[in-house]
C-alpha cells in the first residue's frame, strides 16, 4: 500500500480522510501520519487536517 501512497497527491483528499481520524483517535504524531501516508511535511499535514475539521476540505 505504501508504494500506491507515493502516486497520489501529497493533500489528496482520500489521504486526509485516512490521516484525520488515525489522528484523532491514536497518538500518533503528525510527523508520523505525514511520513506513512507520504504528505510532505507535518506542517502540511496539520493545515490540512484543520481544513478538515473546519468543513473546508471534503
């Protein structure tokens, strides 16, 4: 799965829709979410996933 990770856009919303609940549910660091799912960097990462939470990606 990881390889098929790397094809996909850093900010693809079905990554967002993986990263976002893995996140709210574990503790896993957003450093790691980014580095798994291939985002970028963990900055990224947490723009992304607050545009999530706020409704502004979907």
């Amino acid at each position: 799965m990881a390889g098929d990770l790397a094809a996909w856009a850093k900010g693809d919303l079905s990554k967002v829709a993986i990263a976002a609940p893995v996140r709210a549910e574990t503790v896993v660091t957003v450093a790691w979410l980014a580095n798994r799912l291939q985002m970028g960097t963990a900055g990224y990462v947490n723009n992304r996933l607050y545009r999530w939470r706020q409704g502004v990606l979907r």
